[in-house]
C-alpha cells in the first residue's frame, strides 16, 4: 500500500485551513498508515478505533471526510454513519471493509454512504477518492501551490493574477478578495451577510447592494462573453461553479 504523491491540486478547506479527515478503523496498523499518508497530503487527521469514540470525534473535530470501516468492535459502521449523519448530515462518508459482496456495497451505500472501497486496496485510490468526494460535496476548494482553482479559473494567491481560461482577468483589490471568497466555497451558496462579513469584515449597516454592485463587476469581467460561473439563487446569495454545471 504504497502512495507517492503527485501534481494533483491541493485541497483546503473553504477557510483556507487543512481538510480535517477522520479515520475510523480497529486495525491499528492499518489506522495509522492511512493517518500518515493523508497526513502527507496536508490534511488534519484523527483515528477513532470503535464505533462510541468515532460518533464522538465526529461530534468535536467535525470533519469534511470520514474512513469508515464497517466491521468494529461495538458498533457497525452503519450505525455509526446513522448517528454521524443526525448531526452532520453532509460530511462525506467513505466506507472501508474487507467484505467485499455486492450486498454489503448496496447496503453501505443504500446507508448514506458516498463511496466504497474493499481491503487490501491502493492508498492511492483511497486519497483519490476522498478527493473525489471532497471536490463534489462543495466542502473544498482545488489548490495548485498559490492557486485557488474553480474550472477554467484560476486565481493565484501570491501575484494576485487571475486568469479565466487563456485570458487574463484584471480586478481591483476588492473584486480579488470577492472572488477569493467565492472560489474559497465552489458551488456553495454564499449569502449577502455572509459576504459583506467576510470580505468587508464589517456591517454595512443594510447596505448589502455593495455586494450585488460588486458581484455585477465581477460578471462583467469573469462572465463576460464566456459561459457564466457566478450565478444568483433568489433569496438565498450568490455561487460560483465550473461553467459547466451552470
């Protein structure tokens, strides 16, 4: 079970802080070779080796994945998932069992569970699927050193350059820090005070048309004459997704 690391882009968390991962496995040996190469990856890791400690660390660290072994010494890891999921209902679960029957994979997934992998398996596999399950579930943003990268956009940190496919994108120091947010939370829906809080970092007193003033900016220059990736969700804020799920 050997992993190198490659190019792949690094993931965060949407506040820019490590992805929290929890492994939950009674193997001991196997626990803590899967905590050593997400480790590797930059990611903050907790094991838990029955089913009572998981719920709990699941409950404190909250985390953006969860490993999963079904088999544990108290509680199945469907049970576990069960009780996970009353408290944090969209945190990614990817189940881990040497049980490999189609009616066990059908089982965990018909759970809740989002994915399913069979030991002995690759940790290869295994870190590209929770990538995988992170990028979908929205609770992470592509990074690429100093890049933030959402689609054909990107955005470097570092030189504060932003390019939309070939094309470079010019903005003002308040249209970055607004697209940084965005970028920061991919197809998550963001609210006005949400906004405002963030890349204001104070209340506007109200006056949330600053945001739709600078979103309609940031239209111009990102969208203009391209498949748009800012979109408006009545009532509830603004997202930023890949054109393609526009």
């Amino acid at each position: 079970m050997a992993t190198v690391r490659g190019t792949a882009p690094e993931l965060r968390r949407a506040d820019g802080g490590p992805i929290r991962v929890l492994v939950v496995d009674d193997e001991t040996a196997l626990a803590e070779l899967l905590s050593m190469a997400l480790r590797y990856e930059g990611w903050d890791v907790r094991t838990a080796a029955d089913g009572t400690t998981a719920v709990r660390l699941a409950r404190e660290h909250r985390p953006d994945a969860v490993v999963l072994d079904v088999m544990l010494p108290d509680l199945d890891g469907l049970e576990v998932l069960r009780r996970m999921r009353a408290e944090t209902p969209e945190v990614p679960v990817l189940f881990l069992t040497a049980r490999d029957a189609v009616e066990d994979r059908i089982a965990g997934l018909t759970a809740g569970g989002d994915d399913y992998v069979t030991k002995p398996f690759s940790l290869e596999e295994l870190i590209a699927r929770l990538r995988g399950l992170l990028r979908r579930s929205g609770m992470a943003a592509a990074r690429q050193g100093s890049q933030l990268v959402v689609g054909d956009l990107v955005l470097d940190e570092d030189s504060h350059e932003v390019r939309r496919g070939d094309d470079l994108v010019e903005l003002t120091a308040t249209e970055f820090e607004l697209l940084r947010y965005l970028m920061r939370n991919p197809r998550r829906v963001l609210s006005k005070a949400q906004i405002l809080d963030r890349v204001w970092n104070y209340d506007f007193g109200g006056q949330s048309n600053v945001v739709e003033l600078y979103v309609s900016y940031l239209r111009k220059k990102i969208d203009a004459g391209r498949s748009p990736m800012i979109h408006t969700v009545r009532g509830a804020g603004y997202v930023l997704k890949p054109a393609a799920e526009g």
